[in-house]
C-alpha cells in the first residue's frame, strides 16, 4: 500500500463504482469481490486503496449526508425569517437528491446492521432534529400554520423530497429546477387554485 | 394437495408471513424454504397451501393494488369536483399505507425481474395515470394551480404519500388520520399561514 496508490481520484472512482454495486446488490450481500470485478480490478489492488466495505460506504454515505449538512450551514440557511431559511434547505434538500441520486438512495436504505450504517441513521436523526425545530420556529413566528405537528410536517416534507431520487435521472425530461419549484410551491402554497396574486 | 388444505384463512396467514420474509431478505433471495421456516411449517407443507414463491408475491401485491384501485371506484372519487375526488384518493392511499404498509412497502421495492413484479409495476403506472388525469382535469377546471406539470405533481404527492410507509407503525404514536389530515393540508394548501379563515 503506497502514497500514490490512495490517491483522492481513485478512491472517488471507486466510491462511485461501489454504490452502484451497493444498490445493486444490497449492501449487506455486496463483497469487495463484487465491488472488484465491477471496476475491473483485482480483489488485491482494490485493497491497496481502501481497507475494506465499510470504508466505501462511509465515503459513499459521507457524499450525501455532507451535502445534507452544509445546507444546514449556509448563510441563507442560518439568516432571515425561519420559513425562508426552511425553503433554502428544502431546495438544496432537493438539489442533493438530483446531484447524488446513488448515494442519497443508499443513505435511505441503510438499516443499522453496521457501526457506520448506524452512524449514518444518526447523522439522519440528527438532519430531521434540525429541520423539526426550523419548522416549529417558523409556526411560532407565525409563517406556517400551527395545527399540524412540526415532525410530522417534517417527515412529510422530505418523505416528498426524499422520493425523487427513486426516479429522477439526469439528463432525463425532468430538470432539478422544476423539482425544487414544484416541491418548495406544494409545501409553502400546495397546490389549490388561489385569486391572491402570489402565485408565481 | 387437497381442497381442505387450501382454505383462503391459511393462504392469508402465508402472505403475512411471506411478506415479513421477502421485506427481511429481499424478493429475490428469499426461498420458499425460507417462508416455510418462518412459518413453522415443512417445506413440503408449504407446497400444499401455495404453487411457489410468485403466487405468495401475487397475493401480496394485490392487497396493496386492489385497495389502491378500489379508491378510484369509490362513489366520493367518481362523482364531484375533480379536486375533491383527487382529495379522496390521497386519502384512502394514506390510509391503504397505515393498513398495510408491509404490502405497500414491498409494492414500492418491486423491480421488474419476474412476470408478476412487471405486471406490479404496470398497475402501478396504470394507477398514476389515472391519478395524473385527475390533476390535469382539476387544473382545467381551474381548480388547482396551472404552474406545474401534473404527472411531476403527481409523483410528488404520491411519494410523499408512499413515504409513510418507511416510518408508520400500527398502534405507535401519529394516528392515521392526523397523517391523512397533514398530506392533505399540505397537498392542497400548504404550510404557509395565511389570513383567511379557510384554514382547519
């Protein structure tokens, strides 16, 4: 195991390689054998760039939940009225889902049976805490309605973000501006004709 | 084989067992020997009550597909404005997800890899077809919003709905109809507080 070996490039390639072999397969059943063939390289030289299975699918996991996080931290997301920071996390909510559809996919379908897969459940909870408590600001400055339960509202929410990485394609019809409109107008307007003139 | 041996009470207590196994393992990996074990039965035993592993998949599909269509066919979601008639088959959807979220769930994973899974999925578009008219029947009737493309609401709805079935647990704490009462307060009209008085 060299220097040059672990270079960030081909680890990258590699994380990409095992996510799909990951979704293919299910985690818990793909091996490094797998994830080896898939990048047409031998079990041995794969090993001489990632120490094993959980280490793929930590990075691959890390692609996603960093994403998720950093929208947490944006200037936009941390300033302004709450219902406005909410909107910037559920636009960039959606546009990781269009950007990492893989990953975020195997982030959803992680069940625990790992230390990293329950750090990443972690993580998750962690993401749905923050989101909760930006909803219940927002109903407590009187910008969203306050007769629905905020983690209900919240699971809700990304339950429907969440669903487009189960069909959404790049380079497909659909392109991740209309996503984020149509999303962001259902959850702030939904979707029931109005005479006010807000509607964009 | 005989007739006793097929009576429909032991061929619904298989299919909860069954749905349990194909849920744990995976469609695809899960043998009837494993269904026979998690029921407690023989091998051979099981092979008296059901031909194989795709019937056992077929009733477990046409739960979730039979409450699915029978939404549609309901007098509440035939007759009326379309946007109410859309607002009842978000409803029973919901509520098909709370009675049977083990159904639905495997209905969600299907992937095409047996006639059964294809002739799944088919009634799945079928379903969102009939759906997506509704949305666009609304919007022409000026009922719903004209801004965005209605089979992308459509699937919106639809996986905020399916969603559910990732998280509901019978007997635990958010009930039914308060999951009902917030897809369709956001569906509609969304999180934002207004001044009007139409808010429940």
């Amino acid at each position: 195991m060299t220097a040059v070996s672990r270079e960030p490039y081909d680890v990258a390639a590699l994380v990409d390689v095992a996510v799909r072999v990951f979704l293919d397969r299910g985690y818990d059943r793909a091996s490094m054998g797998d994830v080896a063939r898939a990048a047409g390289l031998g079990k041995s030289s794969l090993y001489h760039h990632v120490a094993g299975k959980e280490e793929l699918l930590e990075h691959a996991l890390r692609r996603a939940l960093d994403g998720l996080f950093a929208s947490l931290e944006e200037p936009a997301s941390t300033q302004g009225p709450p219902s406005a920071r909410l909107g910037v996390v559920i636009r960039r909510t959606v546009e990781i889902m269009c950007e990492r559809p893989a990953e975020v996919a195997l982030l959803l379908r992680v069940r625990g049976n790992t230390e990293i897969e329950r750090w990443a459940m972690q993580r998750r909870r962690e993401f749905d805490r923050v989101v909760t408590a930006l909803v219940e600001e927002a109903i407590a400055a009187g910008e969203l309605r306050n007769d629905l339960h905020p983690a209900l509202v919240t699971r809700l929410v990304f339950g429907m973000s969440n669903s487009v990485v189960e069909w959404y394609r790049p380079h497909g019809r659909t392109r991740p501006e209309q996503i984020v409109e149509a999303v962001t107008a259902i959850v702030f307007d939904g979707l029931r004709a109005t005479e006010r003139g807000e509607r964009r």
